[in-house]
C-alpha cells in the first residue's frame, strides 16, 4: 500500500505538465468536426433521368450549406436493393447516405421480400420533395374529366386496359388504388418501365396511365394524352386548372413520388440534426426549387423525426393496399 500511494504521488512529478495537459487535449483532437472529409451520396439508379438528377443537384447546393464536398455514387441494380444494403451495412458515422425514394421505402417493402428492413435498418435524415401522379388517358377515349371516365370506365367494366411501369411500381399501385375507389375494374398491363407504357397509351394499346407527372409532361402539351387529375392534396402550379382526386371526392389520395434521405441505422443525433438543418436550408433556395422544376419536383422540407414519420405511414398505406388487392411479388 506504501509503495502504490508513492508510486501514485510521483506520477505528475515523473510524467511533467506539458505531459498531462497533452494527455488531457487528446479527447478534444480525436472528436473532429463534422464533417472532416467528403460524404458519400448513394443514388440507387443508374447515371441519368430524374433520381440522378434530383440527387446531384440538391447535393450541389448542399454541400455549399454543409461547407463539404458530396460525391454521388450510383448503385442501380435490384430495384434499389444494392444500394439500399451498401447503405444499411456502412459505418452509422454520417460519411454515407442514400437517396431513399418512394419504391426502396415504400412500394417495394410492401410488396417483396427484401433483404434489409427499410424501418429498422435506417436512419431518416431529410425529405427532400416529391412530384404528383397524374392520370392520364388516351386522347381517344370519351372522357374530358374525372368524372367522365369514371362513368365510362364503370359502363365498359373489364374492356379498357392500364399500362404501368412494372409490377408493383408506384404506377401500378396508384391505379389499383383508383379502381379500389371508384369500385370498378381495368385490365393491368405491366412493362419494362414507364417508356414503353406511354408508347403503347399513346398508341391506343391501352387506355389509361398514371404515371409521374415529370414523365407526364411532354406527353400532356403535344396533346397525345389527357390529363383528368394529379394525386397530392393541392394542385399543382404546372397544372393549375387540372384537379386533384382528393377534391373530387377521392379523400386522401395522396400517393406520390418522393425523394428523401438516409442513412445507415445509429447515425447520432447531433449528426443527425446537422445534416438534416443543412438540407432543409438547401431546400429553400429559390434557385434550387426552379431548377428542381424540371422534374415537377416541389421542395418538402421536414425535420428528421417528421421524415421518419411519413416514410412509417407510407410504407403502411401500399402495405395495407397490397394486401387487399393480393399483390405479393417475389423479391
């Protein structure tokens, strides 16, 4: 006991004080701000068309509000699956995120089984914004509104024909969503993207569509497609005469297609709360919502906890859908 009560009194003698006031700076040197280096931005689609786009230009301006560099890597493949395990298994650290949209975190975990949880296995970082559907039809069929076509369709039940992006797509689940409401019935003709399904509406081989409205567009103004109404709950400044289903009488019919961030479970909350101020600042440039634009895209900041919020509800909703209509695909 001598000898250790000695030993202990001579420590500050024998180390000196530069040396403890060393030691007692290593804690404050080791906790680097945030963020020290570039931050990897995951966009699960191939380079080009909207996601891309949407991704590399927020990131632009983000990055300008964060004071750090963001590189975009994109990870196509598996409908987001790769990307979405890349993202779950990486360090909780901040230094990698993801682009998280309506089909790897809302469609696609309620109608496959997928090899993460898209709850449990992320943190919610931000929303980013989303663009309407729009139910479109073939200039052909008789119907200049809503209400027309729903008349039409209900006269003409099994005779008319829908073309979606794939099974289990965003565009398929709108549309059985309408025919749950308006209780009537539309053949379903899936194909390999949106693309071919507008060739084959604008050619008269299918009737109907709902597509995104950023898709949407060039369509509606050459005039080979007519719009009756877009999904959300306002209308949008794009399209301002046109409808929402919700005030026609479709209440909550609010599907959409959204883009947010994420990132691996266990992100801490301060990091969290950076990122997520930093995007939201981003968000309301007024230059970035024009350019935004150009996919139809309006701006929908939230605060983390409201984003982890609306990624729960809609996973919910195409869920409790899939399951009344027994869509089921495998993963």
């Amino acid at each position: 006991m001598i000898l250790r009560r000695t030993l202990l009194q001579a420590t500050p003698t024998l180390l000196g004080a530069p040396a403890l006031l060393g030691l007692a700076s290593l804690p404050a040197r080791a906790q680097a701000a945030f963020p020290s280096k570039p931050i990897r931005y995951i966009v699960p689609v191939a380079p080009g068309g909207g996601s891309d786009f949407v991704g590399r230009t927020v990131t632009e301006r983000w990055g300008q509000v964060l004071k750090q560099t963001f590189v975009v890597e994109n990870q196509s493949g598996g409908g987001g699956t790769i990307a979405c395990q890349t993202t779950a298994r990486a360090a909780p650290d901040g230094y990698t995120l993801m682009q998280g949209y309506v089909a790897t975190h809302g469609t696609s975990p309620a109608t496959r089984k997928l090899p993460y949880d898209a709850v449990k296995d992320f943190t919610p970082v931000g929303m980013i914004g989303g663009t309407p559907n729009v139910l479109v039809v073939n200039a052909s069929v008789p119907a200049g509104n809503l209400k027309e076509f729903v008349a039409y369709l209900k006269a003409n039940p099994g005779r008319l024909s829908y073309g979606s992006a794939g099974p289990g797509s965003l565009t398929h689940l709108t549309m059985e969503l309408f025919k749950q409401q308006v209780s009537s019935f539309i053949v379903h003709i899936p194909y390999r993207g949106i693309a071919p399904a507008f060739t084959d509406l604008i050619g008269g081989q299918t009737q109907a569509m709902f597509p995104g409205l950023a898709a949407a567009v060039p369509h509606i103004r050459s005039g080979r497609v007519r719009p009756l109404a877009v999904t959300g709950l306002a209308r949008h400044p794009l399209f301002k005469d046109l409808p929402t289903l919700d005030e026609s009488g479709y209440k909550g019919f609010d599907a959409q297609q959204w883009y947010g961030v994420v990132g691996p479970a266990g992100i801490a909350e301060p990091i969290v709360r950076q990122l997520n101020e930093t995007l939201n600042a981003a968000l309301g440039a007024s230059d970035l919502r024009e350019k935004l634009s150009i996919e139809a895209l309006e701006p929908n900041p939230m605060s983390a906890a409201k984003f982890g919020e609306f990624l729960r509800a809609d996973i919910e909703r195409w869920t409790k859908l899939a399951k009344e209509r027994n869509i089921q695909l495998d993963s």
